[in-house]
C-alpha cells in the first residue's frame, strides 16, 4: 500500500471547537444520513452533529482537527488513524449505530458507513465500515480513536523500542520479537539514521482483525489474510500473520526509514522495493522472495523495468513482481554507490520518463567507510536463525554479529552502473548474500543478477 507523506499544519489549540470548524468552509457535496434505528435525541444528538460537522469538514490525513481528544492529538500527528483509508473523494456517509459504548464511562460509539451509489441509484458500493467514538473533554464532547479502547484488555510486551500489542489468546513468540527489535536498531544504524522512540506493533492472525481493533470493521482487502499497514508518522505498524506475527518487518521499515526518505519524492514502488529489501514482503525475507522473481522473469522474457515501473503485475500470493523487482534494484543500486546512490534513486521522482533521463551524481567507482565503529546487533546472524544475514554493508560475513560497523573504505566494481540513470541502470556485476543451501532453495547461487529486460535479457546470471 502507498504512504503518502505528510505535512501537518499546526493546529492553535486556543481556538473554539465551533470557530475552528467555521474557519473549515464544509464540504457542501458530503451527504451524512442516518440509519433505521439510530438514536439523534439528547446526548446521541450531540454527538451526531459533532460527528456530521467533522465529516463535512472534509477531513485529510493532512490536517489536525481540535474536534478530536488532546491526549491522542498530542500523541499521533495524524490523529485519525483511519483517514487513509475511509476519505478516498466519497461523499456519501451513513451512521449505522449510534449508542452508549459498554464499558467505557461517558463514552458513545458511532459506526459509519462509507458507500458510492451508482448513478440509477440502484447499487450501493460500500468502501468501509467503521468505527469511532465520543467521549466527555472539559465538558464538551469530542473524538477518539477505536484502538486504545478495543486494545486496552490485549497483552501488551515491550521489547527496545517496540510495544508488541496481540490478542491474549496468542502465545507470544519472545525470542522472535527480541530479533524484530534487534532489527529496527540495525536498520537505523545501518542507513545512518536515528531509530524511533517507540513503534506501536499490533499484530493478529489476520490483517482485518487486527485493522478491526483500529475501527475499521469492514474495508476491501481481498481474500489473502496476510499483510500489514503502517502510519510512519505515528509510529503504528497492524500486522496479520499466523506465522510471522512477531516478525512481519516490512511494515516496520517503512516507520525507520519514513525520515530517510521524507526528503524525497520517491516513486511508491521505488518506497515499496526500498522496504521489500530491507525488510522483506508477505511474511517472506528478501533472500526467500527471490525464487519467485525468478520464475516469473524466466516466463516473461520481454519485461522490462519501465513496465514494471509504470504497470506492475498484480500480486499472485507471495510474489509481487513491482515490490521484488525494485527490491533487486534498491540493491543494485547500493552496491553500486552506496547510500548515496539510494538517495540519488529516491529523489529520481515519480514518472519514468523522468527517471529515465536522470543522470547519476554519483561516481561509478567509490570508496565509502561506514560512519559508525559502533557494533549494531545482526539479527539474522544467531546460531539458531535459519535467516541468512540481510547484510546491508557489504563488508560483513554470514556469521558477522554486526550489521553495521567500521572496519574501512571499500570499493566497488566500475561496471557496476552502465546506463543513463538510476532506473534504467545497465547492472553489472551484483553479488546476493546468499548461497544456494539456504532455506533449501537451490533456485539462486551467489552470481552477479540482472532481472530486468534493459540489457534484453531476463535471466539471473553473470555479466562479464
């Protein structure tokens, strides 16, 4: 899923309710109807044209609203947390249900749903169903978000910097969520940024679960269960696997590198391929998604990286042709200079006549020591962890207990860039982390790969 990045005015919290949302000229094209049942009488009334206000507000994940509880604006800059998925240009709203919640004192839930109707008016086609709630401030009503309130009896285990959040029926998996924080560290320290503070991880077996506990009970996912979303700015991962639940580090990624790249106004499958790298996709690390590439590049010997830039196969299980193929790329490209060289890729921009134009900055031969002597954990590198390392400094072994260290300059091959620009690059000579006896894959050795049709060629193996 795309992540918009966000600019987020201030909000002068000295301003009235009311006068803020007159400063806010409503959405006169937003229709909010009521349901067969729904209660709009004393308190219920309120809180109905509190809700009705902010909806024609025109809500965006842009723009902080004092309608919403301080607490939770003080504690995510993007205080509605289901903004990126409900407000997509429909207009019409319909409150379902509108009652006292149970449990929770002077607290109202409101479920609402987000539907287009067809032109003959016939067809109704729901986006989402979801749900916020009311509760008392400083004498006046306003909104809070559903995950503090559907999470608040879970098992909660803070390891590092993560707060692993799960349903208490699950058995928690403690040495796997050591690694997962162990990784966030090493991925800072490898991309030479500060790590978060603290991420919020909540995971379940199934992705709409766990998006169900954020409120939104019903949104068009598909039938696989597996995934995960995330809110960089407010440091939020949801999460559903039933096998990697403590390790889904995709998601995660995109919350440590979310500065890295903030910079930039990185393609989304540029962003994606970066996090598919570092982080892996669907539950599978980097190393196990490339049997998948693979197979599909040696069935299709006319793709070509601008297809896959401007019209990517959808994704078929596991495999996902734009997020794997970029993931390739990103590494190409870091052997290639470095993170210098990620960055040049990331501000390459978002149309792919324009990338393709784009010259390099960076030299094709140079010598880079790490910025750092400081040892960070490698979380693939354990004994006990049938991962290979997801080595992001090329100069570490397989058995290497760091990730990211100083031990000197190095240089890299002058073949390795031959074309006209990061995204169109002519790959030259690019070494996988990984031998053929991992995982019991016999698919990929340890030899120099181009997988994309700009040399006319498909196959993964040696350039001379």
């Amino acid at each position: 899923m795309m992540r918009p990045s966000f600019a987020l005015p201030l909000v002068l919290t000295a301003f009235s309710p009311l006068a803020a949302l007159r400063s806010q000229l409503p959405d006169t094209s937003v229709r909010v109807a009521v349901g067969f049942g729904v209660d709009t009488l004393g308190a219920s009334h309120e809180i109905f044209v509190l809700w009705r206000s902010y909806l024609s507000s025109g809500p965006t994940c842009s723009q902080q609203s004092p309608l919403w509880a301080s607490g939770e604006r003080a504690q995510w800059p993007v205080v509605d947390l289901l903004c990126g998925y409900v407000y997509q240009g429909f207009s019409r709203f319909t409150v379902v249900h509108l009652a006292p919640a149970v449990g929770l004192d002077s607290t109202y839930v409101i479920r609402t749903l987000v539907a287009k109707v067809s032109d003959s008016g016939r067809d109704v086609q729901p986006l989402a169903l979801y749900r916020v709630y009311a509760t008392r401030e400083r004498g006046r009503w306003v909104l809070a978000n559903a995950l503090p309130r559907l999470t608040s009896e879970w098992s909660h285990e803070t390891i590092g910097r993560i707060r692993f959040v799960f349903p208490k029926t699950h058995r928690f998996v403690r040495a796997r969520a050591a690694a997962t924080s162990a990784f966030v560290d090493s991925l800072a320290a490898a991309f030479e940024m500060a790590p978060p503070p603290t991420i919020g991880y909540y995971f379940t077996d199934d992705l709409m679960q766990t998006l169900s506990a954020a409120g939104l009970e019903f949104f068009p996912l598909g039938a696989d269960t597996v995934g995960g979303r995330s809110m960089d700015i407010d440091r939020l991962v949801f999460i559903g696997s039933s096998s990697h639940g403590e390790e889904y580090r995709h998601e995660l990624a995109h919350v440590v590198l979310g500065p890295f790249l903030a910079p930039f106004n990185a393609a989304g499958l540029v962003r994606e391929g970066l996090m598919t790298w570092t982080g892996g996709s669907a539950g599978l690390t980097f190393p196990e998604l490339m049997p998948g590439l693979k197979g599909y590049l040696d069935a299709h010997p006319d793709v070509t990286l601008e297809n896959i830039l401007t019209d990517p196969p959808a994704r078929t299980g596991t495999l996902d042709v734009g997020y794997d193929g970029i993931a390739v790329l990103c590494r190409m490209v870091y052997d290639a200079g470095g993170l210098p060289a990620i960055r040049e890729l990331a501000s390459a921009g978002r149309r792919s006549s324009e990338q393709r134009l784009r010259q390099p900055s960076w030299p094709y031969t140079t010598s880079e020591a790490p910025p750092s002597s400081a040892c960070v954990p490698n979380p693939f590198s354990t004994s006990s962890s049938p991962f290979p390392p997801l080595t992001m400094r090329d100069n570490l072994s397989r058995n290497s207990p760091c990730w990211a260290t100083n031990s000197g300059p190095r240089k890299r091959s002058r073949t390795a860039i031959t074309s006209v620009g990061p995204l169109a690059a002519n790959c030259g000579r690019i070494t996988f982390p990984w031998r053929s006896q991992d995982r019991g894959t016999t698919a990929l050795r340890s030899d120099s790969v181009t997988p994309f049709a700009v040399i006319r060629s498909s196959r993964l193996r040696t350039l001379a």
